[in-house]
C-alpha cells in the first residue's frame, strides 16, 4: 500500500557507495586547496521486518564495508600522510570492526524510531554510524517538523517536487549539550552561521541518491577578514540492487531484534561528546618552562608576550589545582604578576581555587598581586558566579591593604555587570553582592569609603542606583560629586530619564548650590548626550557668556564638537542656533585655552574606532582636566576601550597665581582615573596636599608613573561543533593583549610650563584554531594576528602670558602587523602535512590632527623655546 515513508523491497539487497567529507578553511577560499579527509565505503541496506498491521513501521539493517580513508584534495606523494597505511592501520583493528558491525533502525513513516547498536562501541565509530543512520530519515510531504537525528532535537523544514526532497535543517535551534564560551563584548566576540541542507532523489518508492551538504562559518566581528569555515559534506549513492536475504517473521519489533543478535541494545540517536585524549602534551610545567622568558614585566609591550599568555591559558584550562599551585609557588617576584594574570584569565574552578588558596589578603606585602588578581577579574570574559561569591566572601574579611579593599569592590561592581549582562541578575551572589555595595554606601560616613561604593557603581551600573547617584551628585562636595557625576555619564542614554536631566541641568545652571568647573561641565555633558529638548539646549547656550573665561571657551567647544562629530544632539543645537538671541557672536569669541575635539582613529568596514579628547583649565593655566577617551563600535555594539582622566586643583599656589572663583579652598590635587575595556579602575593619587606636592615637585624626575601594566584575555571563543556526519569540531578563538600604561606630570618653573604625558603600549595577539577531530585523523587550521603599537598623548602648557599657550600632541608610532594561515593534517603518529601562508606589513605612523587652533599654538610652543637651556627647574 502507500506509505508516508520511503519503502524498500522485499528480499532485496541495496549496495550504495558512501562518502563522508570535511574540509577547514579560510571563510573565502575555495574547497580545492583546503585541509580535510574523506571517508568512503561500501554500505548495504536490506529490509528485516515490516510490522503486518502497519506497512509504515519497518525493520533496516545497513552494514558498511571495505572503508578507505584519504586525502579530499590530491596531494603529491610527500604530501600525502595517509600513503601506504591501510585503513586498519590507520584507524586501528579494533575499531575498524566495530565500524563494520551493522545497525539496524526502524523506521515509522520514514522517521527514526529506534536506533539499534551495540553497548560498548567506541564513541567515535558509534558517531559515524548515527551519521550514516541519520540520513534515512526523511518524510515524503512538504512541511515543517521537530525531529531527533545526529545533532540533536532539531528545527527542520522538507520541500517535495515529485522524486526529489529537499531537507533544511536549521542548526541554530538544535538541542544538545554545548560546551564553550563567547566572550562578554560583542565586539572582541565570534559571529557563527550554520547551515544545513540534504537533497534526497528517490526511484522505486527508496532512495537513488542523497547528497547533504552542512556549513559552519565563523568570523572574528573585529576584523571579519579573520575567520575559518567548515564544511561537511555527505553522499550515498545506489550501485545496484541485489537478490537479498528474506524477512524474519514476528509480531513485534522486540522479539525480531532478540532473534537477530541478542546483544543489540537501542541507543540514541543525538550524537554522544568525545573526549579527546592528548598523547604526547607537555605537562604545565615544562609548557611554562618554555614560554617564561618572554614574560618579564619589560619584555610586556611585545606580540610574543601576548601570543605566550594565550598558550599558557590554554593549558591552565586542562591543568589540576595542584599543578597549578606548583607553578606559583615556586615562581620568582618578577614573574608572579603575569603569572597571576593568566591563572586568573583561565577562568576555571581549579584556577580559581588555585590563585585563593594562594593569596592572602590579610598580608599587605603581596598586594601588588592581588591587585593584579583583581583587575584580571574584573576583565574576566565570562566569569561565573562562583567568582563573585568568592569576591564578595573576602569582601567581608580581613583585608590588610585599604587600596586593595577599594579595588575589590571596584571589581566587584564590575562582576555584577558582566553577569547582568548575561541574564543572571537574580543569581543569589548578585543579588547579594548588589545589597552589600547598595547598604553600605547609604551606612558610610566617610568620603574615601562613600567614594569607593560610588566607583562600584559606575562598574555596575545597576538601574536603580540611579537615584542615590543623584544624591551623592547635588548634594556633596567636589570630589564626591564628581564620581557620582561621571557614574551618571556611563549609563545608556535611555535610562537618563527627565529626573536625571533635570538634575544635571540643575548642577550645570547652579540653582541651589555652587558647584566645581569639573561636575558642571560632566553635567552639561550628559544634558547634551541624553537627547535633550529644545528649552535644555537653549539654556545651556544662553548661559555661554555669563561663564568663566576657560569654563566659557570649554563649553563653547563642545557645541562646536557635537556640531562637528555630528553627534545625536546635533540637530537640535543646530535648530537651537538658527534662533539669532542664542547665537550671539561676542558669546562665541571668547579667548581661552581649554577644548573638547573627537575624531575617527580607524573607519573600518567592521569596527571603528574614536578618540575623544577633552581639556579643561583653571583661569591661571593650570590643568583642572584632561580627558582622554577611545571607544570601539560596531553596527550593533560599543566598547569603552579605554579612558585617561588626569585631575588637578588647589595649584595656583605654586605660580602664585589667584584661584578661580569659588575654588578658593580647593586642597592641593592631582591624580588620574581609568577605564580600561568597559573596567573603571581604582584611581591614582599623584599627590594630596600642598606638602606632599612641594616634595614630589622638589623630587621630581618626571619619571612616569605606571597606570597599568599587564595581560588581558579580550577575545574568548571556545566551540565544541556535532558535524552530521559524525566527527566532532572545534573552534577557538583567543585574543589576548599585552599592555603598559604609564603617566605623568611635570612642571618646570623655569619656563613656567607644565607637561602631561601618557603613553600607552600595547600589544595584541590573537589565534584562532579550527579543528575537526576523528580521534585517527586531525585536520584543521591555525590564524595569527599580530599588532604591536604605542599610542603617544603629550599635552604641554606655557603659562607665562593669557591666554597662555597649550600643545596637544597625540601620535602612533609605526607598527608592525603581521598574519599567518597554516592548514594541517595528521595523524596520532606524528605525521603531519602544513601548509603555511603569512604576510608581515608596517602600519605607518601617524600624528592626530586634534584641531586646527591646536595646531596653530603648537607652533607657537615649539616656536617660542629658546634652544640654548631645555633643563627643567
């Protein structure tokens, strides 16, 4: 009768040629020149049973025979690893049996019902079987269905055209187990897109033909010219059709198995996971014997460093607590904070319980690594809940050094975002971390300890502190003020409701109190960020004039810069202007030296990336603030890469110079902030106090001060991919960056000049590993990339004359970048074919031009030194 499935013959044997094809290569490259293998064979199918009262529900046996496996693309001879090994040698006796012990499915209006094996079959041959045993499943109506084979539980859609059957497979809603991690910023992350789709040709009610074809394809969303794909394909083709064996009579499925082989069992059809085992890997020790010269604190601005923190990670990730601790404990001074660094970047229960029963943070001498503890958590890529449990735990404890007490919460806050971030603002370490950091800012009464919850928060940025961060922004003093301020600043736009505005425009326009130039100028910021109104704008324009000379020309710089950047305001400010009352000329001429300016470091297809640059000064010359931002973007995400903050106030005293109104009392100040990919980080204090300051200046070497020194996991991507075929893959991307950060600032009062300087150096290292793993033969393909650069911002001010004159410099030097591709093969033995490509070019220099007045007074600096005595003091 008709069936809903495909049916086959009585007393007929099937013989089809199979073969199964992986290939691993670039995402553009055409398949003739990839890395890859073939597996081929013989299989047999013939009809066991067909149930009497249902011609729907039958019985298949299908056996492989005289397997092959060789190269997908013809090598030479030298090339070729599998030359002269039988396929039992290659993928050894025992297995090479079991892959030849038929299975037997039965099928229900074409679906797989069961899927009978034997129990102890290895892993791998199993997998290659459910492969082979998916195939068969395919139903004869158009239409959409949930069904199990090999990948899981899966999303599929079939299209019929009288003898030909087409079956989409939508992989992204596969149920399986996964394994792996994404990195926490879209940015550093890896796109994935899979596809699947089987033509089925049929003739005689069975099937002629089947061709299946599935594509994983992964991009670095950085750079999508770095990327790796992989491709499965599968073909089963009908030779001939033989007189076979005849049915086995019975009533149910049960009792005609038993007749068949007793020791047939049903076993899933969902593919199992492999574990593959490494043969010949070092152990962690030898591996960190090997990598450990390149990493010294002065060899941290190099590509090897980077490229060695990665590997080292890589093994921490496979490595036992103990092994773990040998290596820090028996670690000398100088390489513990990288040491620390990557154990922290693994990001495992055993490196975590590894690096805390290390430190102790009741011993103030080992600070310098817990911080370095820290901060790696903080910029941790996927961290648990584990490690802010275990955060908040120590939180609670003894803890010998204040400024590691401040970081810790600092860090925390940032735990809470990330976790947030990613659904789990419920977990009960959050909830409880949140509580902690909200209870006991409202409990504290000193200013260093209100400050540190305030930093948390602009970590966290939860939305319902919100509120307090108003508070603590009205209602305190500078310093306070100021973070609670620049907090605010970091949130999305959309949760800067018309109460923060409100706010900020209250603080701008000084209704109820006087605030300092700093918090302000924060605030007119975020007015201006938060799609304003009309009224907001207009107000704000109206009051450039009434405004201290440098506050004035600082503001009248930022309209200038929205207009310019074209910022998401700009089209109010620009209706604003047309209205002539706010446009007044004499408002918009104003002398000073301060400025605001962004422009485009890169304007990439993929990413780009800003660089904003802000400069605020007191009416005497001397810096109150420069501010020194780089974000990264994409269509869909943003990345605060980076943000200097260098603050002074109170300095007048040292130029004998009058302070700005209403900063009379100011103490003598300077420090610097940071944010570092997303982290703000715990601020550094240059000097407090009139006292300390004269000492430093008298001391003063200009020596930069280090901001921060280190190695970060950017990019983590890790993938364990079922390919229907039956072997597993895997895909790694690591990008990791080496980087030191230093700062400084020195007056001379010879000259009457002061100078800034921040200088980063970084260097960046990403790898990428595709690999296709059938336990007998691997095949895959390894991507470098390697940046090393240095980012150079000099800011120099003459303060004997006004408006006195400042220099911005901010340069690149020449970098070099360079990439290499290698496609390999090999087997467990050793042998191995490479093939490699790379290209190494030099990125040329560049001076930013910040803008056109700056230009113009840097040759007045420049100009204006006299050659013949360049010492300072």
């Amino acid at each position: 009768g008709h069936t809903t499935g495909p049916s086959l013959n009585n007393d007929k044997l099937y013989k089809f040629a199979y073969s199964a094809e992986v290939y691993v290569d670039r995402v553009k490259a055409s398949l003739q020149k990839s890395a890859g293998y073939r597996i081929s064979s013989g299989v047999d199918v013939n009809l066991l049973w067909r149930n009497p009262d249902n011609d729907d529900d039958q019985l298949i046996k299908i056996t492989i025979r005289d397997v092959q496996v060789e190269n997908v693309n013809e090598r030479p001879a030298a090339k070729n690893i599998f030359k002269g090994k039988s396929t039992e040698k290659l993928i050894g006796k025992e297995h090479l049996e079991a892959l030849q012990r038929p299975i037997v499915l039965e099928l229900v209006r074409g679906k797989v019902k069961t899927f009978y094996s034997y129990q102890n079959e290895p892993v791998f041959t199993q997998n290659i079987k459910r492969g082979l045993a998916s195939l068969f499943q395919l139903q004869l109506h158009s239409g959409a269905a949930h069904e199990v084979d090999i990948s899981g539980k899966c999303n599929t859609t079939y299209h019929v055209r009288q003898d030909q059957v087409t079956k989409v497979k939508a992989l992204d809603s596969c149920e399986i187990e996964k394994q792996g991690f994404t990195s926490h910023n879209q940015i550093l992350d890896v796109t994935t897109k899979a596809t699947s789709a089987t033509i089925y040709v049929l003739e005689d009610s069975f099937i002629k033909s089947i061709k299946a074809e599935e594509n994983y394809v992964f991009l670095l969303n950085s750079r999508r010219k770095t990327g790796a794909k992989i491709v499965s394909k599968q073909r089963l083709e009908l030779k001939s059709v033989q007189a076979g064996p005849g049915l086995i009579a019975g009533k149910q499925v049960a009792s005609v198995i038993k007749t068949l082989d007793s020791s047939y069992v049903a076993v899933p059809l969902v593919a199992e996971p492999v574990k593959s085992e490494c043969k010949k890997c070092p152990s962690l020790s030898e591996h960190w014997q090997s990598i450990r010269e390149h990493m010294y604190p002065e060899k941290l601005s190099k590509a090897e460093a980077a490229r060695s923190f990665l590997s080292f990670i890589q093994n921490i990730r496979k490595a036992t607590k103990e092994e773990i601790l040998q290596i820090i404990r028996s670690e000398n001074k100088e390489l513990l904070p990288q040491v620390v660094d990557a154990v922290t970047s693994a990001q495992t229960p055993a490196s975590l319980e590894a690096i805390l029963e290390f430190l102790d943070f009741k011993d103030a001498s080992t600070s310098t690594l817990q911080e370095r503890f820290l901060y790696a958590c903080g910029f941790a890529s996927h961290p648990s809940e584990m490690l802010l449990k275990s955060l908040t735990a120590k939180f609670k404890g003894d803890i010998a050094n204040e400024e590691i007490r401040e970081t810790l919460v600092i860090v925390m806050g940032a735990l809470i975002r990330k976790l947030c971030d990613r659904e789990g603002c419920k977990l009960p370490a959050v909830v409880e971390a949140k509580r902690l950091i909200l209870s006991r800012l409202e409990k504290a009464k000193k200013d260093d300890n209100v400050r540190m919850y305030l930093l948390a928060l602009k970590n966290a940025l939860l939305p319902e502190a919100i509120p307090l961060l108003l508070k603590y922004a009205e209602s305190e003093e500078g310093p306070i003020s100021n973070v609670a301020v620049t907090a605010l600043q970091r949130y999305d736009p959309s949760f800067l409701t018309k109460e923060v505005r409100e706010t900020m425009n209250r603080i701008y326009h000084q209704n109820r109190k006087v605030h300092e130039k700093t918090v302000r100028t924060t605030a007119a910021a975020i007015v201006l960020n938060s799609n304003p109104s009309y009224m907001e704008v207009k107000n704000i324009l109206l009051s450039i004039g009434e405004l201290s000379l440098e506050m004035n020309k600082y503001m009248v710089s930022m309209i200038q810069d929205i207009l310019h950047f074209e910022m998401p305001s700009s089209k109010t400010v620009r209706k604003v202007l047309k209205d002539m009352h706010a446009y007044n000329y004499d408002r918009f001429s104003k002398t000073g030296s301060s400025s605001a300016y962004s422009g485009y470091i890169t304007r990439g297809p993929d990413v780009s990336s800003t660089y904003s640059l802000d400069i605020l000064y007191s009416g005497s010359g001397i810096l109150r603030r420069s501010n020194m931002n780089i974000r990264m973007f994409d269509r869909n995400a943003e990345l605060h890469a980076s943000q200097v903050v260098i603050e002074a106030q109170g300095l007048e005293s040292i130029i004998a110079a009058t302070p700005d109104e209403g900063e009379e009392n100011l103490d003598s100040f300077a420090g610097m902030s940071a944010i570092l990919f997303d982290v703000q980080l715990r601020p550094v204090t240059f000097f407090q106090g009139y006292g300390d300051l004269m000492s430093k200046m008298f001391s003063a070497t200009g020596d930069p001060i280090n901001v921060v020194k280190g190695l970060i996991l950017l990019t983590d991507y890790s993938q364990e991919i079922q390919l229907q075929s039956g072997p597993r893959a895997s895909v790694e991307f690591l990008g990791g960056l080496a980087i030191d950060i230093s700062g400084g600032m020195e007056f001379s009062l010879w000259y009457r000049e002061s100078k800034t300087n921040v200088k980063n150096r970084v260097a960046m290292f990403i790898a990428g590993n595709t690999e296709v793993d059938s336990f007998f033969v691997k095949t895959g393909m390894e991507t470098t990339l390697e940046v090393e650069t240095t980012l150079d911002f000099i800011s120099t001010v003459q303060f004997s004359q006004y408006p006195f004159l400042v220099c911005m410099q901010m340069d690149r030097v020449e970098s070099p970048f360079r990439r290499h591709v290698t496609k390999y093969e090999s087997l467990p033995s050793g042998r191995r074919y490479t093939a490699r490509r790379g290209k190494a070019e030099l990125l040329a220099g560049n001076e930013y031009p910040l803008h056109q007045e700056n230009s113009n007074m840097c040759r007045k600096v420049f100009g204006a030194k006299s050659e013949s005595s360049s010492s300072w003091f």
